[in-house]
C-alpha cells in the first residue's frame, strides 16, 4: 500500500481523550483482574521470573500488575514501521498518518450458509486473508 493514496489530510478521531483514558482504565482492570491466557510454556515460566507478574501455571492464566503495564508503555517505542517480505512495501505506524489493519485471526466464524458460529478453519482463514487484500482500504492484512 502505498503512502499517497492514505488519507493523511484528515484527521480520524472516533473517540475524544477522555473516553480512551476510561477504555485505558478498564483494559488496567482487565489485565491484573481476570488476566490474560497463554499457552506456551516457555513464556509462561519466563513471566514468572518478572516481577509485578501473577502467573497460574495450573491455569495458564497471568496477570499483570497496572503499574508495570504503565512502565511498559511509556518506554514502549511510539512509532515504527512494517516492511514487507520485499522491503519496498511498508507501512508506518505512529507517524501521523491513518493506518487500517485487518484481524489477526478470528477466534469464532459465522458460517453464512448455515447461519451458525463455528470454529474457523484453515480454509476459512485463507478466504480471510484474500479478502483482505482485495479491500482497497486495509493496509495491513
């Protein structure tokens, strides 16, 4: 995707500062709350070595202090760059401009023919990713 089709004169403002600071708030609450699930062993034991980290090895649960989430974040970069297999595609994030992702993945389908949710499959990620790349407004598949 190149940079001179991107909507960089205008502004996309969805939400003001003060209702992303509550969606902040409440993510905090989420992560030293209920936590996060992985499944991966070896981070699950690496987690546990860090300090402001609850980790639940039964559960494979982890839960993380707010205060450490605010460190993290504040020296967590702010901008960077994704480079295609080729490097002459990327695309820019935190630059000022308006960058438009597709999903990582879908956790859940709703099989139109059937009119049922159902796990995804491989086929179905496949059509995903076609998809994707077919819409001329998603900059990241």
């Amino acid at each position: 995707m190149t940079p001179s089709r991107r909507t960089s004169f205008w502004k996309l403002e969805l939400l003001d500062g003060d209702y992303i600071n509550r969606i902040h708030l409440c993510s905090l609450n989420i992560l030293e709350e209920i936590g996060v699930r992985i499944h991966n062993e070896e981070l699950l034991q690496r987690l546990s070595s860090t300090s402001g980290i609850a980790v639940d090895h039964q559960k494979r649960e982890v839960k993380f202090d707010p205060g450490k989430v605010e460190e993290a974040i504040k020296i967590a970069g702010k901008n960077f760059i994704y480079y295609g297999r080729d490097y002459t595609r990327k695309v820019k994030f935190g630059y000022g401009q308006n960058v438009f992702t597709s999903s990582a993945g879908q956790w859940a389908w709703i099989d139109w023919r059937r009119k049922k949710r159902r796990h995804p499959n491989q086929q179905d990620f496949f059509d995903a990713i076609k998809l994707a790349d077919a819409l001329e407004n998603i900059d990241v598949v």
